[in-house]
C-alpha cells in the first residue's frame, strides 16, 4: 500500500424506506455483520487509516452499533438530506484535516472490496483529482452514464438528463468515488443544487473538476462492488454473492466442500486446512475451526471453537462457549452451549452438554442431560478425564463426577462422584418369576369388562 494518507468518508444518512423495517437500513446485515460496517471494514483493508461516518436516520443507533465494528471512526451528523455532496460536506472537519486520498463510499453497498477502492486510490497517486468508480451493465437504466473522451471521464449524466446517444452507455456511475484530499473541499463547496430536485449532487465534482483543467477518469469495477441495496430483495441477492466468494475462498484456502452451495458462512467464520464441510451446514458468527476437521451435514454451529481432527454431527448443534478439544466427537442430535469437551472425548448421540468441562476422552453415553437450570440459576457440571457416563443419565448441576467415574445408566446424578467411583443413581431392579402372565390375564379380564359395560350402555341408549 502506498504511503499515502486516507480518509474514507461513509455515507449513511438515508432512511431505507424501502426496508420496510424499524432498523436502519445500513445496520441490516450481510453474513451476520452489518452493511456499513463490510464498507467500513474494506476501508481500512484498502488502507484508509482515517473513517468517517455520515449518519442521519438513526443517527445515534447507527453510531452506536457501529463504533464498536471500527475504532476511532469519527460520526459526522447531516440533519437534513440535501444530497450526496451535502452529505461529504457533513465531514467537513474530517476532511480538513488534511489527507493525500479521500474515498467517499456509501453504507448500503456491502459487497465493495479492498482492492476496488486500492485501484480508486492508484488513480489518484497517477495525477487524477477524482476517479469515479464504473461498473458495465447491460442493463442501464436508472443509472449515472459515464462519459468519456480520451480516456477520460467528462461528465456523468444521470439517466433523466441523457440524450438518446447517452442513454445507449452501459457504463455506469457506480456512486463511489476517490478524490485528491487538498481539492476536496474546493470542488465540493462549488457544487450547486440548482437542478429539479435541488439537491447538491457529489456527480457534479466531475464537470467542476474538468473546468479547473483537472484530471478525472473512471475506474471500472465489478458490478458488485457497488450493489446499493434498497429492498429486502436486494439484501438477499447481496447474501448469496457474498456467500459465493466466501465459499470459493475458503475452497482455494483448502477447505473441501462437496456441496459448497449449502454451506453458509459468517463474516468471521474462520476454517483450517483439510477441514471438510459436508452439505447443508451453517455457520452463525464466532466460528473458529482447526485442520482436519469433519463437519457432517446439517449442522448449525455459532460462536464455537473447534481444534484439530474434531467430528461434528450430523445434526450437531454447537451453541456460543462450545469449545471442543482435538479429536473430540460431538455426534447426532446433541446440543452443546458453554461447555468445554476435552480431547478426544465423545459425546455421540442424543444429548445436552450446557455450561460443562468434560475432561479428555470422556464418553458421554447416549440421552446424557446436564440439568444446568433451575429455572432461576445456570449451574455448571464437571466431569473428569476417561469418565463413562452411562445412556440417558441425568446430571443435576451443580455436580462434579471425577475422573474415570462410571456412571450407571439411567442414574439421575444430584451429588458428587468422586474419581474412580461407581455411582448408581436409579431405583433398584425387582424380578418377579412367572408373573408375567397373571398380570396379562388380569388386564385381558378388564378390557373385556369394559367392553361389556359399553355395550349395556348403548343397548340402554337405543332404548
Ligand atoms: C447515485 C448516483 C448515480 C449512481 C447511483 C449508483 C448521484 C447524484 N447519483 O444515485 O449516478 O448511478 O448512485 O447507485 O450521486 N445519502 C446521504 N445523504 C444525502 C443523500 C444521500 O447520506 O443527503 C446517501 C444515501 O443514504 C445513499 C447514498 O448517499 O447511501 C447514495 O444516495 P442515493 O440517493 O441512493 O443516490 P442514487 O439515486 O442511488
Ligand atoms: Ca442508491
């Protein structure tokens, strides 16, 4: 990255009516993560060492939601929309700071990536004062046409002003632009708004630019880059391309996927080497996974940690706090939360593991529940190294069962166990020889009694 300062200034003022929704549009989010903090994020990835903010509607939602996804962004409010180069000017102090690149993006285009705004940045390092992002599409209509002469941009004419020879360009103003930090304020504060809908539109820097002699171009991007998203509809699409580069990164990353198209990531879900995902597995945020990892289908992990040679499912819930240990298995139908499963332990099939350490190579037997709660306190369970815990017991927390303990099955368990002891924690087992049949013969005599005394009734009812 070049040694050339930035400050990247986010517009997020607008109200996204078209949501239909009580949350701020920006704050809607893509993998899990709000739009404007994916913008946010590319920013600082392109190099911007400085962030702006420019927030209206919600304004104080929007902030707040934001701060914590980028430290030492500054929030700029613009109380009344007057439009896109009314909105930069929001940063007006930002900007006179004094910066080599600004970048000006908007917080409702989710999918723009580090090395477009990098290429913005580059064309200004080569001696333009602005370069205006472009995208091709055969499909224009309702767009910004770029206009070029000689490889560079003249003007942009917005779709109603075009002529019918304009209207034919397919490329389009993708709404981002960088701009030459020491101009910025002077091509912004000659923007006018004298234009039908006297707003101060930021696509007129490029003519005023050309008037001073200054040098403008385009920088063409992929169409998604710049995806503004104003609908639910919208929002969907930008999911499934966003979900589609993930999961081709993490496939070129060595991640095998037999049915990548039925894997859904997180913005942070992170995966190691020869990790295998099996279809239909989705992964909510603060996901960390190890080398060697099989995920089996249809499961749904969130905020969990799994190390090295793990097996996870099919049908495996792992819920925030699961941390399983290398080699542990965490099979079908088992719900983990906060619970520590130590190396190579098994808890294979029908369980709930809650607010637990289970020690190294324990095995949880099938039906196993920690009765973490009372209905009014969250107690923990812990179960020591190689311990056996016998199918379908009951762990009453708070409750300790040592290392190499053996559970009996069955048990309902409310006091400790300590190491190396057996515990049953179920009623004792009474065998009564040859009374199987007396008690058939006994339930056979009264069904039929109550087959006689419905038919009584009826034959009374008939009359
Ligand atoms: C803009 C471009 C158009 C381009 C299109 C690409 C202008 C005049 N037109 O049109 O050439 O093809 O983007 O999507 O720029 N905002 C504020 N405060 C304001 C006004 C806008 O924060 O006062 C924010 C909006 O919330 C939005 C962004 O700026 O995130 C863009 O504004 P919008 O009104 O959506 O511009 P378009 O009509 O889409
Ligand atoms: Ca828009």
């Amino acid at each position: 990255m070049s040694e050339r300062s930035c400050l990247s200034i986010i517009l997020a003022a607008g109200e996204g009516t078209r949501m239909k929704s009580d949350l701020p549009k920006v704050l809607h989010p893509v993998a899990g993560l709000p739009m404007a903090a994916h913008v946010l994020g590319a920013a600082r990835a392109a190099g911007s060492g400085a962030l702006a903010l420019v927030v209206g509607h919600g304004a104080e939602t929007v902030s707040e939601t934001l701060k914590s996804h980028a430290a030492g962004c500054r929030t700029f409010v613009q109380a009344e929309r007057l439009g896109t180069a009314h909105a930069v000017l929001a940063a007006r102090d930002a900007i006179a700071d004094g910066f080599d690149d600004i970048l000006v993006m908007f917080g409702d285009t989710p999918l723009i990536e580090a090395e477009a705004l990098a290429e913005a940045r580059q064309g200004l390092a080569d001696g333009a004062a602005v370069v205006v992002m472009g995208f091709r599409t055969d499909k224009p209509a309702g767009y910004g046409r770029l206009v070029e002469q000689c490889g560079e941009l003249v003007a942009i004419r917005e779709d109603r002003d075009c002529s019918a020879a304009e209207r034919a360009i397919t490329f389009c103003n993708g709404g981002l632009m960088a701009i030459d930090g020491a101009r910025a304020l002077g091509l912004l504060d000659a923007v006018g708004n004298d234009n039908a809908k006297g707003e101060y539109y930021l696509t007129d820097i490029v003519e005023i630019a050309r008037a001073q002699g200054l040098r403008v171009v385009a920088a063409e991007v992929a169409f998604e880059n710049v995806l503004g998203i104003n609908n639910r509809a919208e929002l969907a699409e930008a999911e499934a391309i966003w979900q589609t580069r993930r999961r081709r990164r993490m496939l070129l990353d060595g991640v095998s996927m037999t049915a990548p198209e039925t894997v859904f990531f997180a913005h942070d879900t992170v995966i190691g080497r020869d990790t295998a995902i099996e279809p239909h597995v989705v992964f909510g945020p603060g996901v960390r996974i190890g080398d060697r990892v099989r995920v089996r289908g249809f499961s749904h992990i969130e905020g969990a940690t799994i190390a090295d040679g793990a097996e996870v499912g099919p049908f495996a819930r792992l819920r925030p706090g699961a941390d399983l240990g290398a080699g542990a298995k965490v099979g079908n139908f088992c719900e983990v939360k906060a619970a520590e499963i130590g190396p190579g332990a098994k808890v294979n099939h029908l369980t709930y593991i809650g607010d637990a350490t289970i020690g190294a190579k324990a095995n949880i037997g099938a039906g196993t529940i920690t009765c973490n709660y009372n209905g009014f306190t969250k107690d923990r369970t812990e179960i020591g190294a190689e311990a056996f815990i016998g199918s379908n017991s009951s762990l009453v927390a708070p409750v300790s069962i040592g290392a190499g303990a053996y559970v009996a099955s069955g048990s309902v368990i409310v006091a400790d166990v300590p190491d190396d002891a057996l515990a049953f924690g179920r009623a004792p087992q009474t065998v009564k020889e040859g009374r199987a049949s007396k008690l058939k013969a006994r339930y056979q005599a009264e069904k039929q009694r109550r087959a006689a005394e419905k038919a009584a009734k009826d034959r009374a009812a008939r009359g």
